[in-house]
C-alpha cells in the first residue's frame, strides 16, 4: 500500500536522478508504490539504493552504508554518492 507521501518522495528522486549523469552516475527508479531510486557507477560496478524520506529539516536521502543528503542540496548529494560508489576515492 502507498504512503500518503508516494508522489512528493517520488518527485524528489526523479530530481536527483536528473542531476546524476553529470557526475558520471546512472539511476532507475524502482518500486511503483514505495518508490526508490538505484544508483550505479558504471566504471566501478558498485551501486546503492537511495531512499527519500521526510525528517525533522524536510526531506533527506539514504543510502547505505551510512549516507545521507538534502533534497535542498541536490549537487552535494550526487556528489557525495559519486564518492561513496567511487573506488577510487578515500
């Protein structure tokens, strides 16, 4: 059954999502009631699932292991995925 927030989660998911291929990352939106959003980095394989739920600051994203972003701050969100899924980076 979907959560009375289904649209405004969904809304801020298709958001990021379209700020994602700038920092080199591709989604998919899964889940028609309780959607989520998988995040992959194609050069390293590794990928997470991105949750939107609402919190006492508004809207914040998950994502294992242990991140988080704004809604308000979609750029620094990317970009913090991009790390966490980036080998590469420290």
């Amino acid at each position: 059954m979907a959560s009375g927030y289904t649209s405004e989660r969904r809304t801020h998911l298709e958001a990021l999502a379209e700020v994602l291929p700038q920092h080199g990352l591709v989604s998919r939106m899964v889940g028609n009631d309780d959607p989520v959003l998988w995040v992959w980095h194609p050069r390293t394989g590794r990928q997470t699932i991105i949750f939107a739920t609402p919190s006492h600051r508004g809207w914040t994203f998950l994502w294992s292991p242990g991140g988080q972003g704004s809604v308000e701050e979609l750029e620094v969100t990317a970009g913090a995925l991009r790390q966490a899924l980036d080998t590469s980076q420290p």
